[in-house]
C-alpha cells in the first residue's frame, strides 16, 4: 500500500470512528433526557443503609455520613473473605438508567470495582432467581460464586489488573454472567471492547457516572471536574436481562464514596 492509500484508509477508519462516537453520544442524550423514565429507588447516601440494601462479607465497613455512604471492603489484598459486594433490596424490571456520584478514596494498583446489572441467580437450586434466598452461601464473597451462578451484566471501573503497580493502568470492562460450563471466566464473558487508561477516578476527586441499559446497548457516562467521558457496549449478542438487583462490588482493599443513587426504568 503507497502512502496515499494509506493515509486514505486512515481517515476513512478516523471518520468512522468520530460518526460512531457522535451517533452514541446523540442516542445517549436521547435516552437520557426521556420523559418516560420512572425513579424506582433514590438515596442521598446518608441515611442508614440497610434500609435499602443488604450486604455480601464478614469483613466490609460501611458508613453513612454527610458527604454519602462510605464503603470499604476488607483490609487483606487477595482473599475472597475480604471482598464485598453491596445488593438493592428492589429488583429492577425492564430497561435501567442509574445515576450516582463516585469518590474514590483508596490509592490501590490492584483491583476492581463492579457495578452489577439486574442479577438474579441461574434458576438451579441452591442458586434460585432470588439472590437474597441464598446470600448466606456469599457470606465469603468469591468472584466464582457470583460469574457461575448468576445472570448479571458486570461494569468494572476504576479498576486495575492484579498483578499491576502503574496507577495510570486502570480500565473499564463489561462482561455478562454465568461462564458458560467448561469455558473459561477471562476469555467467554467478556463484551468488547475494554478501555484503558482512561484518567479517570483520581482518588477523593468527585465524578458522576450515569449508567443506561436498554436490549439493545449499554452506555457509562463519566463526568468529572474537567472531562466527560461516554463509553458504550452492543448487547445484542448476548441473552438480554430483563430483571435483577443491582449491585456494588469492591475488591479487597477498595474504597468509595456513594452519593445520591437514582434508579429509573422505562418498560
């Protein structure tokens, strides 16, 4: 190929690109500024917790405060009993929207942070549909629990591999739940594509992040002091979720600032 090919090929691929982030964010703002959602759930974060939600791990501390709801799982990197995992005690039916505002308040390399999707359990006992019928068997929160016994969209963010020290290495991934049997966790759940180093979540620096999901896509709004960021996932692949809790997932070590949860649908 001679270099004016080359460079044909490039901005036609460049052009590309900008009309798919244009068209995403003009769906985006479509969605989002529906008169059709209902809020369903809404907490300020400063108000005792477990009237709203339950909590997976022996080893979590949560707090609520004036500033929101402070959550920060156990203290010992790399054991299932240090894990947490925050549920809604509503189940959410139909397309979602959610907005909260995040403040990170560790200073990990090491670990993810995971909001999950209208999760419900595969339906074979012990793991039935209801997750609150078998929260005993998560009182040790280990990932394998969760990705092979459940149905559940997955959104890791401000997340670092487990093996990594480069605090600009973070990323964003989505994946779908359960592993299909015999397949493997890494390479079968996963919804392409993953982001890396976004620059986003500086620790004790605020971001308001808006989720939607609808059969068809799935957006993950960040907008921070300086930056606003849209990323988004084709779900017409995968089996569609039509109903779940919704959950708040932080590895061992992790810890987040919660402010003001909204949780809307649109049927």
């Amino acid at each position: 190929m001679n270099v004016k090919s080359f460079l044909f090929s490039l901005n036609l691929f460049l052009t590309v690109i900008v009309n798919a982030q244009n068209t995403d964010n003009r769906e985006f703002e479509i969605l989002n500024q529906s008169k059709h959602w209902q809020l369903q759930l809404k907490d300020k974060g400063t108000k005792d917790w477990q009237t709203k939600w339950f909590l997976d791990g022996l080893e979590a501390n949560i707090k609520n405060t004036k500033a929101g709801m402070l959550f920060n799982a156990g203290t010992t990197a790399g054991t299932d009993t240090a894990h947490a995992v925050l549920w809604t005690k509503q189940s959410f039916k139909g397309n979602l929207k959610i907005e909260y505002n995040f403040t990170r308040k560790d200073t990990e390399t090491k670990w993810a942070i995971i909001l999950y999707l209208q999760a419900t359990g595969i339906g074979n006992s012990p793991y039935v549909e209801d997750i609150s019928k078998w929260n005993q068997l998560r009182t040790i929160p280990a990932m394998k629990t969760y990705f092979n016994n459940m149905k559940a969209l997955h959104i890791s963010y401000s997340s670092f591999e487990n093996d990594n020290n480069d605090p600009e290495k973070d990323y964003i991934r989505v994946r779908q739940y359960p592993v299909i049997k015999g397949q493997n966790f890494n390479t079968t759940t996963e919804i392409p594509n993953a982001f890396f180093e976004t620059e986003l979540f500086k620790t004790d620096e605020n971001y308001k992040i808006t989720v939607i999901k609808t059969a068809e896509k799935l957006y993950f709004k960040v907008t921070g002091k300086d930056t606003s960021k849209l990323f988004s996932w084709n779900l017409q692949n995968d089996p569609e979720l039509i109903e779940g809790r919704i959950g708040l997932r932080q590895m061992a070590t992790r810890s987040a600032l919660y402010k003001n949860i909204s949780v809307y649908t649109m049927n």
